[in-house]
C-alpha cells in the first residue's frame, strides 16, 4: 500500500530537481515556505544531471527511438477533452513523452580497447583452465530462398546474417531479433562473467533496435547492411562494454556539461548561502584554440601573453593593450565612440589592428561567443571580454571551475540540501497524473500524484518535463544544441592537466558554429584512472549531432582505420541534441515554468532566471540570505 502524505497543503510544489528548481527550492524554504519538491526521477538534476555510466546507457534507451512530438488536430481535440475533479479542469500529464522532446538524434558506439601484439584472450574450459580463445568456423547459411542452412564455412558470413536478419519474416519482434544476436554473441563471448552477460544483452537489443528501424525497408542500402554486418561481427566491443560497466560507478556523466567562473552569480551565491561547503572544485588548467592542423595555447592573463612562444612581440603589445582595455571599457568610452552598434570584429580590427589567429583567440576563446561573430556587437563583445577577464586571478590563474564529480547534479542537490533542512519535504521517484486548474481563475490549485491524492500549492514550479502536452502547439522553434560524450584512453593535449578547454572557430572543421571540447580526468572525479572523458558541443547546424562533431573530433580521437600511436583512442561515444523549450501558449500565471539547459558554457544565465522568479513569487525578500551553519546541532530541528 502506498504511503501517504499527511500533510496536503503547501505554499509552494516543485516538480523536478533541475538547476533552476533546486535553487528555487532553497531559496523557497529559507524564507519559511513550505515547500513539498517532487521527481519523477530516482536522481537529482533532471536534464541538468550528472550520471555514472550505467545510468547514462539507461537514460540513452529511455529516450532512443522518439519520434518528435507533434499535436496533430485530432490529437490537440483530444486533450482538450480533460478530466473534472471536484469541479477544476484536470490537466493530464506525460512525463515520459514530453521529456524526450528535449533530446533527439541519439546513437551511441562502443569501441575496442587497443591491446598490445602479444595480449591474447583466455577462456575458462570445463576444468577452470584458462586457454587460448578459439574463433569458431560455424555459423549459418542461407539459400536464395533466406531459409537457413546448417553448414560449417570456413569465417563467418556477417552479411548473409545481416540481410538474413533484416528480410526475414520469421524475425518481426525486437525480441525474436535480440534473441538470435544474443546467441551469436555468446557464441564468441566465451568468458562468462556478469558485466559481459549485461553488455550481450544491452547490444542484442541496441543491435535489434536498429535492425527494427530498417526491418523489411524496400531497398536496404549497402552503408546499412554493411553497418549491422560489422556490428554483428565486432566481439571486441562487447569486452570494451563490459569493462565500462564494471567502471560504472567511477563515471559522473553530466548530460549538460558546465563550467563555473570564478567571479559571477553562481559563484557568489555559492559563497553567501553557504552551499559552497558542500562542493568541490578545480580549476581549469588552460584553453586551446584550433588552427590548421595546430592547437595552440590561448593567452588570457599578462603572465601567458608575455611566456607564449607563438604569438610576436607587436601581437603581444597589441593583446595587451586591448586586454587592458577591455578589463575597465566604461572608464574609457573614447576608444569604443562610433563603435557601440558597430560589429565587435570591426572594433578589433580596425582600433586595435587584431586580426588572424589572435582574432579568432580574442572572439572565441576569450569573448567565449558562442554563435556567429557577427551576431555581436561592440557593447556586448567587451562585456563578454570584462567578463572573463575579471575571473582571471581570483582562484589560480584561471577564469574557470570545474565541479568535482560532475557539475549539474551535485550543485542541484547543495540547494535540495538547504532546502531540506529548512522544513522542504522530498520524495523521488515520484511521478504526477494531473495538474488542477481553476476555471473561473485560470490559475494552478494543485496536483494530482501517482498514488491519487490530492495536494495542494499557491505555487507551482515545475521543469517542462511535467507541463500538460495541451500546453504545446506543436509548432515550436526552440534553441538546440549538438553534443557528444566521449570515453578515451589518454589526454587529448600533453600538458592540458586535470580539466582543459579547447576551442575550433567556425569554418575551422566545416562547422558553421564555435565547437567546444572540455577534456575531464580522474583529478575531477568524473572518470577512473587511464580514462578521461570529453565533452563536446555546438550550436545545432546539420542533420545530427554527429554530423555536427565528427570533424573537430576526428582531430582529437582515433576513429581511422589506419591508428595513430600519438592520439587517443575512443573506448565510448553518445551524440545527442538537446533543445531549450520555450511555451508559446499561457500558462496560469502562478506556475512558474524552470528552463532547460541552454548552449552556453556556464549557468550564470540560469542563476538569474532564478533569481528573477524568486522575486516574482516573493517580492522584497532576500534571496537566499547566508544563514546559521545547518551541520551545527542546536539548529537541526
């Protein structure tokens, strides 16, 4: 039997443990709200989260395989035939559904784990002696009819399994299909231990997933069947799997990956609510910017300008002065007059003579602009520059943090933590069937949760995952960018330590938009020893995320046949888009809706949408005031 809330009524309900609502939550309850928070997750952050390995492929096949969500107009009449509950319009929710817009184009590959000439693979035999691992020569065979064949061959015939696979009419279900790949795999896979038994099954299924996509096509293209031929026949991978899934734990995967600057709002509010000493960090150790067939080292503070060996000293003198500049503009309106409407390059070129490689460095790197350069104007390039160029000194000689273990989950749960200990009640895992309307008002009254009962709020703030799809028109234009987490053997830059950043302007890779890579190591406790992780990501141009990232991080990674002993070699890579949603319908004005996480490279954006709700709800309060330390035992209560 489900255990009740005995409590019903609250000034404020929050649905999802996303950034924005776990500040809202704290803030919520440090002025004495109650305040009751909600997820239909078993894991904080929503699509802000941190996830170890595991948890990552489960995310991947919960939202694999969506088609995009569109409200057809049978569709739109039928949701608008809603339920009634003690006389307010019940709005029904769709969790799942409405999630998995947020995300689309998504595949993921595993890749075999480089081995020495000598290593050999073992099996275990009936007597646990270990022996060499025997390829065996049988396998099926079809006659021109697809009917199988016994018969031995001397290698296996991945094609003729393959079209078998995706032709026959005798395999329509993805279990049928997830059966028979299985037991090739296990054919092959002689060590029997439990994180290769897992790997068999996670790729039959991915494997039968993908045949069901182009099962019966009337034309299965060669790059198709030569595609699951080779997944069919590539052993090695489900060892790489395994050993990843052995690792889980040790990953602290972040589906939105975000750095924090050393001076800005996040940071302060870290400091003054207190939050902070729930946190770790690390500074990021340097940033590197991309040109032909080169990465270089960006020069930020004077320090680098003058020790950098790949920029001449009238280039140096240059920087600087504008370096100099651009730290304290508005003392100096002079040298930026005529130049306020103008584009921020036609300031750098024409004032200040800098073009071609430190250009890009200034605009990209430094300026951080995410889009096209021609987007900016002066006022809001110097403004980017002042920004960055004030975090500079304050914790190392860097503008960054990095948060350890993963950022977005657990800068979420420091604002749950204040929150709980200020009276907020928590449940995960706990979904929503209704939201309650009030006809005559149009204003939220509460909800209705998955064990039907009935609570109550003044407000509701809620991530869009949990928004009725009536809200949705179906016609929506929203922001989206192409990202990619990638799992390597060996740092991508020599000196680049514990967290790096490297930069590819546009038209660099055939990109049309900036690229960025931020390269973790075990020092951030994101990944197990001799493993790092990469985290790429861009404004969305092509048809998907991988056609997006694949140049810049073909420069960085081994994915040619013929290998280079010098760079890395992938182990693990997911690309995906994930969209920031905006509504374009009203929703009642007393539910407050969280935003997704947008393309930028740090949450200062977020923080102040935050703040700007909290004032919403409650006008002249301060927002998340230092208080008493709550680890101190006469203030638990």
């Amino acid at each position: 039997m489900p255990q009740l809330l005995e409590v019903t009524e609250y000034d404020v309900i929050i649905l999802g443990t996303g950034y924005i609502e776990s500040i809202l939550a704290g803030a919520l309850a440090r002025i004495g709200k109650s305040v009751l928070h909600l997820d239909a997750n078993n894991f904080y952050g929503g699509n802000w989260s941190s996830l170890n390995f595991r948890e990552l492929l489960e995310w991947t096949r919960s939202i694999k395989g969506f088609v995009e969500f569109s409200v057809n107009k049978s569709n739109q009449e039928r949701q608008e035939r809603q339920e009634r509950i003690e006389g307010k319009k019940a709005l029904m929710t769709n969790f799942t559904k409405v999630r998995q817009q947020a995300y689309s184009t998504i595949e993921y590959e595993i890749y075999p784990i480089p081995k020495q000439v000598d290593d050999i693979p073992l099996v275990e035999n009936d007597d646990s002696e270990t022996v060499p691992k025997v390829e065996s020569q049988e396998t099926l065979q079809y006659d021109q009819d697809d009917n199988i064949v016994d018969s031995a061959i001397t290698q296996p015939d991945y094609d003729a399994l393959a079209r078998f696979l995706l032709t026959s009419e005798e395999y329509e279900q993805n279990d049928t299909i997830a059966n028979v790949i299985t037991e090739q795999f296990k054919s092959k896979i002689l060590v029997r231990t439990r994180e290769n038994e897992e790997a068999i099954a996670i790729e039959s299924s991915r494997l039968a997933q993908l045949l069901q996509m182009h099962k019966n096509s009337e034309n299965i293209s060669e790059e198709t069947l030569r595609h699951v031929s080779t997944s069919l026949s590539n052993f090695e991978r489900i060892e790489t799997l395994a050993v990843l899934l052995k690792e889980s734990k040790r990953y602290c995967l972040d589906l939105a990956p975000k750095l924090v600057p050393c001076r800005g709002e996040l940071i302060e509010l870290l400091i003054n609510s207190g939050v902070a000493k729930y946190l770790e960090f690390k500074a990021m150790d340097k940033t590197y910017i991309y040109s032909v067939d080169a990465f270089d080292k960006v020069p930020c503070s004077k320090e680098d300008v003058f020790t950098n060996q790949s920029i001449s000293l009238v280039e140096k003198r240059k920087l600087m002065r504008f370096l100099t500049f651009a730290l304290d503009y508005t003392n100096f309106p002079d040298t930026y007059k005529g130049y306020e409407e103008k584009l921020f390059v036609t300031l750098l070129t024409e004032k200040f003579k800098i073009d071609g490689k430190l250009l890009m460095a200034v605009l990209y790197a430094i300026a951080l602009i995410r889009n096209d350069a021609n987007d900016v104007n002066t006022i809001q390039g110097l403004e980017k520059t002042q920004r960055y160029l004030r975090s500079l000194g304050r914790y190392g000689n860097t503008a960054f943090l990095v948060g350890l273990y993963g950022c977005g989950s657990e800068i979420a749960q420091g604002f749950c933590r204040i929150c709980a200990v200020y009276g907020g009640i928590y449940m995960l895992d706990h979904s929503v069937k209704h939201l309650l309307i009030d006809e005559s008002s149009n204003k939220f009254t509460g909800l209705v949760d998955v064990n039907d009962q009935q609570i109550s709020s003044t407000f509701l703030v809620s991530s869009i995952d949990y928004l009725p799809p009536i809200f949705f028109k179906g016609n929506e234009c929203w922001e989206t960018t192409s990202r990619a987490i990638v799992i390597i053997d060996k740092f991508i830059h020599e000196e680049s330590g514990d967290a790096s950043l490297t930069i590819y302007p546009p038209e660099t890779v055939k990109n049309k938009y900036p690229i960025t890579v931020l390269q973790l190591s075990a020092g951030t406790q994101t990944c197990p020893e001799d493993r790092y992780v990469l985290y790429l990501s861009t404004k969305a141009n092509g048809q998907n995320a991988k056609e997006d990232l694949i140049n810049a991080l073909d420069k960085l990674v081994n994915f040619t046949i013929n290998k280079d002993k010098g760079i890395p070699n992938p182990l693990f890579a997911l690309f995906y888009r994930q969209k920031k949603r905006t509504i374009s319908s009203e929703v009642p004005e007393n539910i407050i809706l969280a935003g997704d996480p947008d393309s930028s490279l740090d949450f200062e954006e977020a923080t102040i949408q935050a703040k700007q709700f909290f004032e919403k709800m409650c006008p002249g309060e301060e927002f998340l005031p230092a208080g008493p330390d709550p680890d101190e035992e006469e203030f638990i209560v």
